[in-house]
C-alpha cells in the first residue's frame, strides 16, 4: 500500500497567522516589561507581579492588563498547534490491480496485487489464485 500525506494550505496558513499573533502578544509582554526585570534581584517574581500590575493602553480609557495578553498568546499557539495537526491526514491508496484466477472454479476477478492467501469471490474457497494479466 501507498501512503500518501495530505496537507490543507489554507489551515497551515490559518495557523502560521496564529502562531505570529501569538508571537507578536509574547514579545509585547516581554517588551513592556523588560526594564525592570533586566535589573531585579529575581527575574522571574518581578515578571509574575509585573504581568498583573502593568496595564497595556490601546485606546485611551482602553486598556488592559498584561496578564491578559500572556493569556491570549497562549490559547493563540494552542490553537495554531491544534489546527496545524488536523490539517494533515494520511490516506493509503491500493496497489496495482491484478486480474486474478481461482484455480478450482477458474472464474476472474480483479484485486489489489498484494494478496496471497485469499478467499475467491465465486466459490468461496480459500485459494492461493494466479495472476492472469497485471
């Protein structure tokens, strides 16, 4: 059997754009809190407090915290990540078609060329059928 990988354009192209929005809010967050965590005793705690002290303003009167972005940029690289793998799917196609003949009943039939041991579809028996044309 062949095995053949089929991939949608559109959904690695859906989850490219994911990935970079997701990437863009992760160093958004780092952006804005980076000052102070290049120079804290504890990178990380200053981080953490940072993340939900720190507010982000779009608009003004519009704003949010930072916590909510880091938030965001992780569902965005879940979904880019669970989208990227639904869009593949493995198919596996036959072989090449043989014409078969059973040697009891001596009718045909036509089967993938990968079986040795088969039951014929005339006379039901199982058969070890010759190959009568490829």
């Amino acid at each position: 059997m062949i095995k053949i990988l089929r991939r949608q354009k559109s959904a690695y192209a859906l989850s490219a754009v994911l990935c970079l929005l997701g990437l863009t809010a992760l160093s958004i967050t780092v952006w804005k809190t980076w000052p102070e965590i290049s120079s804290a005793e504890n990178p990380l705690s200053t981080y953490w407090r940072l993340m939900w002290t720190e507010q982000l303003q779009f608009l003004p009167g519009i704003g949010f915290k930072l916590a909510y972005l880091l938030i965001s940029a992780t569902l965005l690289f879940a979904s880019a990540v669970l989208i990227w793998a639904l869009s593949r799917k493995w198919f596996y196609l036959p072989g090449d078609v043989v014409l078969f003949q059973c040697p009891f009943c001596n009718k045909k039939w036509r089967a993938t060329g990968d079986k040795a041991l088969v039951h014929c579809p005339h006379c039901l028996q199982l058969v070890h059928p010759r190959i009568v044309e490829k």
